[in-house]
C-alpha cells in the first residue's frame, strides 16, 4: 500500500514496495548466510515543495530508506519514481542527469567535507564534476552559494576544520544546492547540533525550501524536530511504515500503539495525548532484522497485542483520508482507548 502524496499532479517521488535486504554474517559457529532485512516494504511519494518526515527507533531502517533513494545502496526489490522517471532502471548520463535533482546532506558534515580541501572547492566541486559552470561564472555561483546558506565570503579560503558544527554543516547544504536539486535527503542533518544551532540550520532549510521550492526527506530520530519541519511524517518501525499522516494529526491523535509510544519519549503540550500516552516509553529490545517477529513486528513489545497480531500482518491502509495506519486494532486509540494494561484490552506482553 502507498502512502500517497497530495498533489493532483503526480508527486516528485514516488517511492513503491522498497526492499533492502543485506548480507548479515552468521555468526563464526553457525553455518550459511543470513538476512538483514533493514527495509522491508516501504511506500511513500512526496509532493514538489514538501517535507515528509520518517522517523523511528535506531536501526528501523530511515537511513537504508534515504541511500536507496540516492542510489548509495541497491535495493532488492521495488521502485523509485522520480519526475516521473524510473530512478531504479536509469544509467549512464540520465541517470547522472537525474541524479542531480536528489542530493543528501547527512549528519557529520566531517564524514562528507574533504578535510584538506578549502570551502569554496568544496561549494564549487559539484559545478565541475556535473560540468555546470568554469571560470569567473563558477568563482561567482560559489560566493552565491555561500551568500544563500549565509556564510560570509572570507570563509572561502578556510579547511572544514576551521569552521564550527554549525558552519560546516551550510557548507554541506551549500554543496547539496550546487547542483540545483528539487528533492533534498536530509539524514538526521542537524543531529550533531547544539539546539540553538539546529534552529538556525532548521530555518534555514525552511527559508530555502521557500524560496527554491524544495522538498525534503527530513530523517531524525527527534520526533519534536521531525513535528516543526514536516508537512506529513511517516513512521517506521522493524523495515517498515507503522503509521503516516499529516505532521498536525500524527502528534494529535495517533493511531498505532508504536506512534504513540515514541511519543512516550517526546514533549507534547495536547492534554488529550498526554492522557491516553503510556508512562514510559516503548520498553525492550528493537527487533533483529535478520529475525523480525511474526505477524505485526511490533506485536512482543504492544500492549495492545492479541493473539491475530502474532499470526496475521497487518497491512498499512488508508483509516481516514490521509491517514495510514497498519495496525489490526487501530479503532481501539482512535476511540480513545490508552496503551496502559488498564486500558488496554489485555495486560501488556512480556517482551523476552
Ligand atoms: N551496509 C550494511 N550491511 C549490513 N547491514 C546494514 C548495512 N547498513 C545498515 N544495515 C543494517 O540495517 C538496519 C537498518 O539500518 P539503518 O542505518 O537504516 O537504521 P536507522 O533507522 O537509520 O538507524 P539510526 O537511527 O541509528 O541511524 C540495521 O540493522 C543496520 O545494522
Ligand atoms: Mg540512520
């Protein structure tokens, strides 16, 4: 099932049925090749000017999710539209064409900034590998850049290491928009960021998303940064989407026992939420993606959980209009029901 995208238009990427499946090394005393199912099924689109968040717990899959779509790692199996044109089965110079249209600015501007290059290099490597720009027209884009992500013109001269968290990481936006993108993978970017830093970062990402019409894959594990940013978030959990809808609904209201769970963890000020939210967050251990549970993937650690979750998966499917959610007793929050063994339809399962 896809979790579609608003436009009447078609969305700028349309992302179907993505399977990424790794090679996990059995341990040296058991025998043959085991699965690492990082991304198990996941379907989103995303409309030209917005911002989807994805957010879930460590190793859920957000960051497989983004390289497939850059193409950083090879899915197993699915499809990714972009502009209309399938990403998956373009190469050569359409594909570098295409290419273009998506970058990425990840969390440590130190893993992807050259440490010995300097900063206008580094702004302008992009206009010289795609052959966009020589010269005096390529010095000028550089200064353009910069000036756009608001960094002042003497630090062209300056190495990555001169420059604090917070200026590297417009360095990496800078480079991002070198190319003239539309679609921005955007991997926990202001993660590794003092809070007052990451507001500016956020605003400037806001304010270029404005005025270049970007969209964003916005991935972070902070749900509050994922709610100020994102038009709709979708939710992930285990290799695949829990629940999507938009940013105002989901924090609201959600509908999956998971969703509301990370809110456990998360400050939410809707007294409504606050009442029906479990007093801890989801407790025990993530799931092995080489060994994903029966059934629904959550079901060990749900309170809600009954014997068909066990058995039976259930399917992300469209609740309300706009609203996904792949859980068998989704009516049970939605009608206000909590998460808590009072509440719950039966005591909460022990997770082993
Ligand atoms: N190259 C790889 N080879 C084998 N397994 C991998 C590889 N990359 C990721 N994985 C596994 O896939 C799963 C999903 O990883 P991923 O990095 O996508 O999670 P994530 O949601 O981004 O987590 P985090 O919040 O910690 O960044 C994890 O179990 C991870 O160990
Ligand atoms: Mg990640």
């Amino acid at each position: 099932m896809t979790v579609p995208a608003r436009s009447a238009e078609g969305p700028l990427l349309d992302v179907r049925d993505l399977v990424v499946h790794f090679d996990a090394r059995a341990a040296m005393f058991r025998r043959g090749r085991q699965t690492a199912r990082a991304v198990d099924g996941v379907s989103f689109s995303v409309d030209a000017g917005e911002t989807l968040g994805l957010v879930g717990e460590s190793g859920c899959g957000k960051s497989t999710t983004g390289r497939a779509l850059l193409k950083l790692v090879k899915p197993t199996a699915g499809s990714v539209s972009f502009q209309g044109e399938d990403l998956l089965a373009t190469r050569g110079r359409d594909l570098k064409r295409l290419r273009r249209g998506l970058q990425a600015v990840f969390q440590d501007p130190y893993d992807s900034l050259n440490p010995r290059m300097r900063i206008r290099d580094i702004v302008g490597e992009p206009l010289i590998i795609h052959g966009l720009a020589t010269g005096a027209t390529r010095r000028r884009q550089i200064l353009e850049l910069m000036e756009r992500v608001g960094l002042s013109e003497d630090l062209a001269n300056r190495l990555p290491a001169e420059l604090s968290g917070g200026q590297r990481q417009r360095v990496g936006i800078a480079r991002a928009l070198a190319v003239n993108p539309s679609f921005i993978v955007c991997d926990e970017a202001v993660s590794a960021l003092d809070v007052s830093v990451q507001a500016q970062v956020l605003n400037l990402l806001r304010r270029l998303q404005q005025d270049l019409g970007l969209s964003y894959l916005f991935i972070s594990h902070d749900l509050s940064v994922v709610r100020h940013v994102s038009d709709r978030v979708a939710v992930m959990y285990a290799g695949k989407l829990a629940e999507s809808a938009s940013s105002e609904v989901l924090y609201a209201r959600p509908y999956h026992p998971y969703t509301l769970s990370i809110l456990a963890a998360a400050p939410v000020a809707d007294p409504d939420v606050e009442r029906r939210r479990p007093d801890e967050p989801v407790t025990g251990e993530a799931p092995s993606p080489v060994h994903p549970p029966s059934g629904c993937r959550f079901h060990p650690r749900c309170p809600l959980a009954q014997d068909r979750c066990r058995t039976e998966e259930p399917e992300l499917v469209e609740v309300e209009p706009g609203r996904w959610t792949a859980c068998h007793f989704w009516r049970t929050l939605k009608d206000g029901g909590g998460t808590t063994p009072a509440s719950a339809p039966r005591a909460p399962v022990k997770v082993s």
